[in-house]
C-alpha cells in the first residue's frame, strides 16, 4: 500500500491489526489462564488543558462505534501465524470469531466546562468507562488513545500539516543509526493520525536502507504496530505492559506475590526465553527484583519445558527468570539509576550473559544516544522504544512553535471487582484507587522517588515552546 502526503489513510481505526503487539501477547495470556475476570479500565489526560470540542467528541464517538465493525481479515489471520509463532492455535482460533463490542463495553461521555449549551463549539472534558470480561475489552486501550489524540488534532489544534513528516523522520532516523542506536518505533497510542504513523515509519524504513548502505553502526529492529508492520513486511516487536502485572495484583490482591505470578504464568503460556523483556516498574523495581531473581515455576502446560536427564518434567527450573529472560525495560524514573540498579541486581545473581535493556519512556535523539553511553558502560545491550517524539511531532503553521501532543493513558482500573493500581518509579507515573497506591507502598516498602525530568504535564513540551532546528 502507498503512503504519501497526498492521498491521506482514511481516519480513524481501519485494521483491527491496527494495535501495538502486546496488546495481543497480553490477550493471549490472559485468553489462557484469566478467560472470565471481570475488569474495567479508567481514562486520564495528562494534559488537562487540551479538551475537545462537542464536535470533536461527536466524531470521537462516531469512530469508536465503527470499532464493532473491525474484524480479524484472512491475510492478517496468515501473516500473525507466519511472524508471531508465539501467539498459540487455541488463541488464534479464538481471534478469527472476536469482536469488539463498544456499544456494550463502553460509555464516553462529555463534560462542559462552563454551562451547557449543546453548542458544537463548546469545550469540555472527556472521560471513556469501559468494563467487561479482560479477554474481550484488553485491546480497546490502543484505538481509543489513537482516536482520542486524532480527533484533537483533527478539531482543536488544526493549524499544521503532513508536510516534511517523512523527511524528518528519515533524518531522525539517521542519527539514531549513525549513532549505533538499536530503535524501533512504539508510537501508536499518542500518534496524530494512523497517516502520520505510516509516513513515520516509511521514513525510517528508508533511513534503515540507507544505514546498511553505507554500513551504519545502528539497526531498526521494527515497529510496535502490527498493522504497519504487516504492510512493510517485517515482524512487529513487543512484549509485555503494566496491565499484565496490575491484573495479576488485582485479581490475586497478593502484592507481594503478584510480580513472580505474572512472570510464572508468561513463561506458562509462552515458555522460557520467548517475548523475554521484562518489564520492571509496575510496583517499582526493586520490588520486582525479588521475584525475577528466583527460579522459575513451570505450571502445567508450560511449553517447551527442558526435560530431566531422566526425562521426567520438572516442576521447578534450574535458572532464575533473570538468567533466562533477555533483558529488560526501563519505562519510568531516572535511566541512569536504573542501569546502576540493574547492573548490581545481575552481578549478585551471577549472571554473567549480556543482557538487554530496552528503554522506552519519553525519549529522543539526545536520550537514546546518552543511554546509549551509560548502558553500554555498564555492559548492557540499549535499545531504544520511541514513540511520540517520532509520531506526533509537528509544528504550528502560523507560529513556527510547537505543537504539543495530549498525554492521555488507559489504564486497568479493577479486576475481579479488585482496585488495579501501578506505582512506577516515578510518582507522577501512580495511577489507579490513591488509598491502595498508599496500602501497596507500604507493604512492599517503597521508597519514594523524584525525576527531574519525571513531569507528566510537560513530556513533549509546552505550546510556548521554540522548536529545535
């Protein structure tokens, strides 16, 4: 399919590859061990001072009903066997019959700001309830962001265009992998349409060909979006989030125990060393620390468990989840600290394999390249998830500033009628019940901890902002 500046994507959500892949691992997992939990999940705008018009929500509301239209096509069913091995028979089968259901799981509303009028141009905020089975609403979270940000872009701040996107992205690109950067581009839940996503990503595709040209030291390894990475032929990359972790806790209300459950039930459905980047924020790190340091659990059905001399099945592995998983990612608080955390982590467990650090909070060029330095210092392999920086980075046409993206999250709000919360080690990154936040905190002795660059309400910039050259 051709992208170009010319000939726009339709808008909205067409594809129901249209998602970031662990969106669909997590769903796979869940599909296996969690079919019938009860969940609902809670929207927030970082950003509170960009509301939507009643217009803009009108046509938010008009694309997340077309949500019920998009199913899984015969060509996507083929490529998801072909390029994503990991994703079992059983849950395959179940994706070829799934539909999303908005007008059952989902309530959007609109809140004036003032006195309502019904006017089209009045402004309000916007909230977006969902509730249902975890198997069925896990994969509203990535269009209902997309939608949410293209609609502003497409009514609020309108003053810019596709141009140079490609060519800026392609230059990025470039310097990433000049610098020997490792990037994949993550950039589906806050990008300005599905357009600009596909421009971005062709862009780098092209500075990728270029690199290996002219022998660059860096690589692009993919993107996170399914849809797009079935277009350009190439694997999607991705692995795990958050809510894997928050369900578990909720469901379980085992905080303690909650990291080491999550880990035991992915290798369960997937088995050792696949999709192994863990992530390890959820209730801060050094708290799951405790857990990926201790030997892996297999629960029955595990796949591809190495038999015993003997050849019986065992029931415990001789290697942590550490030694076995790849790496892992560092998704909030300060990147140097963690690296320094995980380094000390690795050499009291022993484990001497080089192991991957895949960095994905807000990042730039001047980010990745210095964490790149750091990282590789302490001998670890850096690669870089960017998202936003690529997708969603434009300029107004009449000011020459920039134009700032929303910062808005879905996250998992209760499972099995349980609170889902999730610390990080940032504590503007807290989401979910303030009370179990606390209650959580002090179980697992959390030590607070503040970022320089850990504000929420300022990530991208600020709309007064000069734009670099």
């Amino acid at each position: 399919m051709d992208f170009n500046s010319s000939t726009p994507f339709p808008e909205g959500v067409i594809s129901f590859l249209d998602t970031d892949l662990y969106k669909l691992t997590m769903q796979c997992a869940v599909f296996k061990y969690y079919p019938d939990v009860p969940v609902t999940y809670a929207f927030t705008n970082r950003t509170p001072e960009k509301k939507l018009s009643r217009k803009a929500f009108a046509w938010l509301c008009e694309q997340i009903s077309k949500l019920g239209n998009i199913s899984l096509s015969d060509d996507e069913l083929r490529y998801l066997q072909t390029h994503c091995k990991y994703l079992t028979p059983p849950y395959l089968e179940f994706l070829k019959e799934f539909r999303l259901k908005p007008r059952e799981q989902l309530n959007p509303t609109f809140h004036p700001v003032g006195p309502d009028t019904g006017a089209e141009d009045e402004l309000g905020d916007i909230h977006i309830d969902i509730s249902g089975k975890w198997v069925d609403t896990i994969l509203y979270e990535i269009p209902l962001l997309a939608l949410t940000s293209e609609a502003y872009f497409k009514f609020m701040d309108t003053d810019w265009n596709y141009d140079g996107q490609e060519e800026k992205a392609h230059s990025k690109g470039i310097q990433l992998l000049e610098a020997g950067c490792i990037l994949s581009e993550f950039g589906s839940r806050r990008r300005r349409d599905y357009h600009t996503q596909a421009l971005v990503f062709r862009g780098l595709v092209h500075a990728s060909k270029e690199a290996q040209k002219r022998g660059l030291p860096g690589k692009l390894s993919g993107t996170s979006n399914v849809h797009l990475a079935m277009r350009f032929n190439l694997p999607p990359v991705g692995t795990v989030a958050h809510e894997w972790f928050m369900g578990i806790a909720a469901i379980t209300n085992d905080y303690a125990g909650a990291s080491e459950e999550a880990l035991r039930r992915w290798v369960g459905c997937f088995g050792e060393g696949i999709l192994g980047i863990a992530l390890t924020d959820t209730f801060g790190t050094p708290a799951f620390l405790k857990a990926f340091g201790k030997p892996i659990s297999y629960l029955p059905g595990t796949p591809n468990v190495p038999l015993l001399d003997e050849g019986t099945r065992p029931t415990t592995s001789s290697k942590s989840y550490a030694e076995v998983y790849a790496g892992v990612r560092q998704d909030s608080g300060d990147p140097a600290t963690f690296v320094s955390t995980m380094r000390e982590f690795y050499e009291s467990q022993g484990v001497k394999d080089k192991k991957m650090i895949v960095f994905s909070d807000s990042l730039n060029i001047e980010k990745c390249i210095e964490y790149k330095r750091i990282s590789e210092e302490q001998g670890f392999l850096p690669t870089f998830g960017v998202g936003t920086f690529l997708t969603n980075d434009f300029v107004q046409l009449s000011t020459g500033k920039k134009s700032v993206p929303m910062n808005i999250v879905i996250k998992l709000s209760s499972a099995a009628g349980n609170p889902a919360i999730k610390i990080s080690d940032n504590i503007g990154k807290n989401t979910g019940d303030s009370a179990k936040v606390a209650e959580v905190k002090q179980l697992l002795g959390y030590v607070e901890k503040e970022w320089a660059d850990g504000d929420e309400t300022s990530r991208w910039g600020k709309a007064d902002d000069a734009v670099k050259p």
